[in-house]
C-alpha cells in the first residue's frame, strides 16, 4: 500500500464519520425542536451547519476519489 492509498484511506473514513455524526445530530435537533417549539431560524441555523458538513465531505471525497483515479 502506498503512502497516499494510507492517506486517502484516512480521509474517506473521516468523511463518513462526519456524514455520520452530522446526520444524527441533525436528526436528532429536528426532534427535540420540534418537541419544545423551537423557532424556525434556529431549526434553519441546524440546517445549515449539517448542509456545510455534508458539502465538506463531499469535497473531501471528491478529492480521494480524484486521487485514487
């Protein structure tokens, strides 16, 4: 394996676990704003920050997978 298969290897999987963890906590702001009356600019401010994580990690992925091409 070469040096930058290692790297690139370590990148995807960072990426997943953003995708992951971003997803949940997304989910789980929806529900709990929902539960106690949030204001829609707020359930919106979580909206973006899980757009901008998910818009991260497909530029990373984009990136391996040029990489790997």
């Amino acid at each position: 394996m070469k040096p930058s298969d290692a790297v690139n290897q370590k990148q995807a999987r960072l990426a997943a676990i953003v995708i992951l963890v971003a997803m949940v906590v997304w989910m789980a702001l929806q529900w709990v704003g929902g539960g106690i009356g949030l204001e829609a600019r707020y359930v919106f401010l979580f909206d973006l920050f899980a757009l901008a994580a998910f818009a991260w990690s497909l530029v990373v992925l984009l990136r391996v997978w040029r990489g790997r091409q």
